[in-house]
C-alpha cells in the first residue's frame, strides 16, 4: 500500500509554489550560463554534418543553418531565452494546476482518436518532431529525471508519475528552441533539419541541472522513492499515517466505530492478543544482552543490514509486523505519564543523566517493573531503541547539546513506535523521518551559534510540541515534519541568494579557465605545425602563449554575442607569425606591406580589450616593428646581438615548458581514492575543516560549478564562503584537513551497526 499522505494537499501549500519557482529559477539560469555554449556547440555539430555525405538539399539547410546561427547569433539567443520561461511556464501551468489556472497543451499524448481533426496538421507534425528528437535525450538522462519524475509526483500529490509530467524534460527546452528559430529571421526550409540534428553530446550537457533539481527538492524532504507499507491485520492497528486506511478516507457514517478516546490512525489500547504474545515470547531467550535481543527481534521481523542480500526477503519464519498484537494498553498509559513529565524519568526514581549530560531514558527504563511485565514485543522494541539512542548520542556529528534535546524524544518515539510496529521496517514511518531529519539538521548547528540560534530554537521547539501535544495520533510527526522541512528550505533559499553573486563570480572564471585551456592546445598546434625551416620567431613564443593565448580565450566566450571573433584572432595569430618569418622576394614583401595596417589595428585592439599594456607592450611591440622593418628593406634580416638573442631564446624555452605544463596538468590523470571522491561529492554535504593550527568547524558544500572545477563551501546561512578546487579539495581529503561528516539517516545508520555487529562484541559493549 503506498502512502503519499505527507505532501497530498503540498500543490495548495506556500511551500510548493516556492519549490516551483526555485526550480524554475534554477532552469533558467542554467541556461543562461550556457547561452554561449548552445551556440557554439550546436554550430560545431551541425559543420560536422554538412562536411560528410548528405543529401543535396539536407546540406543546404544545415550549412544555411550555420551561417544565420553565426549572422544572428544574437538575435537567435535572445529569441530562445525568451521562449524558454514561456515553454516551462506552460508545462507549470498544466502540471500543477493549483498553483494557477491550467491551460492545456498538446502533448503527443493527445494524438490519438479524434483528437488529430481537432490539431492543425503543422502542430502535429512538430510535436512528433519534438518527441522523435528527445527520445535519445529521453534515453540520456534518464538517471536524473527518473527521480525527478518521482519528486515532482510526491509535490504534486499523486502516487503515478510520467515524464510527460515534469515541466524540466528535455522535450521542454526543444521546444523553446524551435520556437525561438520559428519566431526569428531564419531560414524556415531548414527547420526539420536543423531540428533534426540535436544530439545530448552537442546539447548543454543536463546533467547538472537535473542533479541541481534533484537536490532541491531532496533538501526540502521530498524523497524520490515510493513506500510499500505492509498493511496490517484488523487486530494490528491501522497503518502510520492518521487517516491513511480506508477507513479513515470512508464518509463519517461509514467508519467503523472504534472505542471512545481513541484518536483516528491510533491502535486501540485494548486487550492485548495473548497467543500472539506467547509466540513472539519465544524470540526472545532468557540471559541474552540487550543489544543481542534487540538484534533477534529485528532479524525476526525481517530488518536486515544495509547492502545485505536478504534485506528485501520476507522472515524466515513467517512472522511480520502484522502479526504483532497492539501496544499493552498500561504500558501505553504508563508511558503517557512518563512524557508528561517532560521525557524525563529522574522523577519517576530512576538515575539521573551522564556526566556528558545525555540520559538514556529506555535502557535504564527497561529494568522498571512496568516493563518487565509488558508483552515481549513491548520489551523488545525497547531494547532496539535503547540502541537507537545509545547510538545517537555516541554520534560525534551532534553536538551535545542537541544530543539532549534529541534525548527528549525518547518516551513519545517509543510510544509511536509501539502504535505502528513498521518503525523499523520502513525509513518512511512518521516518527522516524522525524527524528532522521532533526539529527540530519542538527550537525549544521555548532556551540558558537548559541541558543538563540534559529535552527536551534526551531528543532527545541519541534521537540517540545511532541511532547507536550503527541498521544496516538502519528499525523502530529507528518505536520510537524512538514514544518521543519518548510523551514529548512527557506533558510537554504536564503543562503543560496547569498551566494549567487559568488557562484555567477566562479562560473565566469571557470568559463575563462576552461577557453584558456582550449587556446592553449589551438596555440601548441599552430606551433607544431611550423614547417622546420620556419621556426617561430624567439620573441613571438612567448607573446602567442601569454597574450594571445588570452584573447583567443575571451574571443571563444564572446563568440554567442560577437559571432566571428574566434576566427578573426586565429587570423590574425597566423598573420603575425607569418608576418615575422624571412621574407625573401619582393612578392611577401609587397604583401607584408599590404597587410601591415590592419594586422598592426587587430591587434593593438585586441591587446587593448585584454587590458594588456605598459613597458612589457611597448618593449614587444618596438621588436615586433624592428622586424617587420628588416623584412621589407632587406632580402633577410641580420643577426640580433649575443645577449638578445639568448634571452629571446631562454624567454621563448621558458614559454614553451609553461604551455606544456599547462597541457600536462589538464590532461592528467586523478586515480586515487581521495580524487575520486572529490569527483562524487554533491551539493548539500556538511564536512568538518582542519587546516593548520586552526580550531576545526563545520562548513556545507553549498555550490558546485557546472564544470565540476570550483565548489563553494559556507556555513548554514550561506556565509563565510570559501572556494576550492576539485583538485584542492581532493588534496584536503588526502591530507585529512577535510572529512565528510556520514548524514545518512541516523535509525537507519543504527539498525545497520546493530544487526552487522556480532554477538560477542554486543555483550561487551553491553
């Protein structure tokens, strides 16, 4: 039975509307630090198809294509950007109707029976065009929209999720660019082509905005799997979440009655089952430590440890939670009493807390007379929770101080875990999502903050209405739960508006650093390719790997918005090397004459957009027109005095073993472990930093570039930014200046230390 209880009525709740626009907002930027990348790849592509054999007519329309992108390039990125927001808001429209009115759109789904005379012939054959065109981008990232399919589905409250649902399908962002070539002063003979030829390798890669989407939504509790719950038996209780069996959907007038004071979704405090309590007695042997009955009781239900094959397989014996019998109503009374009191059980003449100021409330509890006379399930799910916490507060992630707080919980978590025995089975049980995402919270919080911290005051104040407002009804822990995730993602939304001018900062520079690394290998091949009885000028070397290397960079960036200014600086580069060659007839020498002026214009304005002047200009550029002047008066030029020409060629040597320095480091291998996990963090991961001398602390994995080489880490609210290198940030690792801190959810990292350690060493932490 599946349960999307949580998030079923989210599409009319503030928080769904600002999930929406967040991730509309991410989409749109993505595509806006990509807008030069469209372009430049796509043209790429399409040269690539026109050069091989095709079709007459075919050729025509993409080398047609080509030209216009480069013509209009401008005008085309301005025509899609401004059909992207307009694609994508349809898509909002039809998918989450509450959150303003709907307007249908066809879809390829609409094509069937009558609907086809009610379509005009040229929309048809574009949405079959759009979907014959996106299936292999489909195919692509199906790794990323799966789960995102699944996350929108949660958010939109329906349990059957489509891709034709999800308003960030590729189908979406083709369609504005169709739209965007439609609507422009192109060549509309080329469309089907042009259309045609999109591939996922000459796209905007999608990866990072489909990870980028997943984490959004992750980050603001919206999971992307489905919960199968068992359903239990009539003598079992009703499922977890309040008003999630069918009798609590039913009318008013057809529920079945249940007995006074007992609230919908809660197991009746009745008779306990007897046979059913004498069967599970036999699970649980005399003289065995509590970690080891703790252990057999899981293994019984059919909890096995992460990664274990038989984590999915029913019990061996049969048993499930269905087959327990509801809660002993006095233990339930008396644990009410206890919580009542605050969670605390020093009243009640038990021992007072450690000296760490953390009080296992279950493992000292469980020696009480109340306990020991209660059913053998009872006991047993105090056993495995007295686990439970006993691992909570050895985590060292956790500060102490909310490791008390979290201690509070421990009276109402077992009462709910006693109302639904599916505590352990399933990660998706209320009160356990709970717990899993104040722990998960709380390792962002450190000492300094203080209590007035909001994260602090807010997991306090969650903690205290648990205890103070929860009796039998679960659907407390889903609205509670709803709560903090709500504030969670508003504070991540703030941080993340702190830090979007730094991203856009990194993103510029990893865009520079990335052309830089192409000039380079355009620079090493243009040198390479000298015949060998026209080596490079001495002086020019250097010129080409430093100063040109980044014009021809700023000139790849700039080709979206200034089409042709790549090919002009590698014009212009093959000029001024050809220009300071021997020139030995008059024929090169009336055409170095020739092309002198405008040769001397592009690059005094090159040099000047890179800002590149002062003594260093004026001394090469004084070289530069001593040898033009020696290659027009002279048949060849003369010998540079000793000192020159060796520090010319020390100068050029020098210039050489940097460029292929640089070729090196890009080019290599990173194959250690350390390299390899920095290639694997994602956004939204804590790490505890150590560097120097320095005190330790704790800073989140905020941001990652699209090109993986820049990660921006910040405290919680998004200060205190720092950036590394993926390189930097694998030498961290390695040093061990930088450590993960393990946010996996903290019952489930519990159950899986406990039913993986043995029994010896259970009795001897025991």
């Amino acid at each position: 039975m599946r349960h999307f209880d949580h998030f079923a009525t989210l599409t009319t709740h503030p928080q769904a509307a600002a999930l929406v626009r967040a991730l509309v907002g991410q989409t749109l930027q993505f595509f806006h630090m990509q807008e030069g990348v469209l372009l430049q790849t796509v043209r790429s592509h399409l040269q690539d198809l026109a050069d091989t054999r095709l079709a007459p007519e075919k050729a025509q329309n993409l080398r047609s294509a080509i030209q216009l992108l480069g013509q209009q390039g401008a005008a085309f990125r301005k025509a899609f950007l401004q059909q992207l927001p307009l694609s994508i808001q349809e898509e909002v429209a039809t998918s989450f109707p509450a959150l303003e009115p709907a307007r249908k759109i066809a879809g390829i789904g609409d094509l069937d029976g009558m609907s086809l005379s009610l379509i005009d012939v040229d929309e048809v054959h574009k949405i079959l065009l759009l979907d014959r065109i996106c299936q292999r981008f489909n195919a692509r990232y199906e790794p990323g929209l799966e789960p995102l399919n699944i996350r929108l589905g949660v958010l939109r409250g329906v349990e059957s999720t489509s891709l034709a649902d999800n308003p960030f399908r590729p189908l979406v962002f083709a369609r504005a660019f169709l739209r965007a070539w439609e609507q422009g002063p192109f060549d509309h003979a080329a469309t089907e082509d042009l259309m045609d030829a999109l591939e996922p390798d000459h796209f905007p890669d999608l990866t990072a905005l489909y990870t980028d989407l997943n984490w959004t939504l992750s980050s603001a509790g919206i999971e992307a799997h489905k919960v199968h719950r068992v359903r239990k038996s009539t003598d079992a209780g009703p499922g977890p979440f309040a008003g999630s069996n069918a009798a609590a959907h039913a009318p008013m007038g057809d529920r079945p009655a249940q007995p006074a004071g007992t609230a919908a979704g809660a197991a009746p405090r009745g008779p306990t089952d007897s046979a059913a309590s004498s069967a599970w007695a036999a699970l649980m042997p005399a003289g065995r430590s509590i970690a080891a009955q703790a252990k057999a009781f899981l293994q019984r239900l059919g909890v096995a440890a992460k990664g274990s094959t038989e984590a999915d397989l029913p019990p061996a014996d049969g048993h499930t939670t269905a087959d327990l019998p509801a809660a002993d109503p006095q233990l339930l009374h008396y644990l009410d009493a206890l919580q009542a009191g605050g969670g605390s059980v020093s009243h009640f003449g038990l021992y007072a807390p450690e000296a760490d100021g953390t009080d296992n409330v279950l493992r000292k509890l469980r020696e009480r007379e109340e306990i020991r006379r209660a059913p053998e399930p009872d006991r047993a799910t105090v056993d495995v929770l007295a686990e439970v916490f006993d691992y909570v507060f050895a985590d060292h992630a956790i500060p102490l101080q909310m490791k008390v707080i979290l201690g509070r919980l421990q009276i109402p978590v077992l009462k709910a875990a006693m109302i639904d025995r599916d505590f352990f089975m399933s990660q998706e049980h209320p009160a356990r999502k709970l717990v899993d995402s104040l722990a998960h919270a709380a390792v962002a919080w450190t000492p300094e903050q203080g209590e007035q911290d909001p994260l602090y005051q807010r997991i306090e104040h969650t903690v205290q209405r648990v205890l103070t407002e929860f009796e039998d009804d679960l659907a407390l822990f889903t609205e509670l739960l709803a709560e903090f995730t709500e504030f969670l993602f508003e504070t991540e939304q703030q941080a993340q508006a702190r830090n979007e001018p730094v991203a856009q900062h990194e993103v510029s520079k990893e865009a520079l650093q990335s052309a830089l690394a192409q000039a380079d290998e355009l620079v090493h091949a243009r040198i390479q390719a000298l015949p060998a009885g026209l080596p490079l000028a001495p002086f020019i070397t250097p010129f080409l790997t430093q100063q040109w290397r980044e014009v021809i960079a700023r000139a790849l960036l700039a080709e979206a918005t200034e089409p042709g200014a790549y090919a002009a600086a590698l014009a212009t580069m093959d000029q001024l090397v050809w220009s300071t060659q021997p020139k030995t007839s008059s024929e090169e020498r009336q055409q170095l004459v020739a092309v002198l002026p405008e040769l001397v214009r592009a690059l005094n304005s090159a040099l000047d957009a890179i800002h590149w002047d002062g003594e260093a200009r004026a001394t090469f550029t004084k070289r530069l027109i001593s040898t033009h002047m020696l290659a027009i008066r002279m048949k060849a030029p003369p010998a540079p005095d000793a000192h020159t020409a060796n520090r010319e060629a020390e100068s050029s040597d020098q210039a050489l073993v940097a460029l292929e320095q640089r070729r090196a480091a890009k080019r290599a291998a990173q194959d250690d472990t350390h390299d390899a996990a920095a290639r694997t963090l994602t956004r939204g991961q804590w790490f505890e930093v150590r560097e120097g001398g320095a005190t330790s602390f704790r800073c989140k994995l905020q941001w990652v570039s699209p090109m993986r080489t820049r990660f921006l880490f910040t405290n919680r609210e998004g200060f205190d930014a720092f950036v590394r290198s993926e390189r930097e940030v694998a030498a961290m690792l390695r040093m061990g200046s930088l450590s993960a801190i393990d946010q996996s959810p903290i019952v489930a990292r519990a159950l899986d230390k406990l039913l993986a350690s043995n029994e010896a060493e259970m009795q001897l932490a025991a």
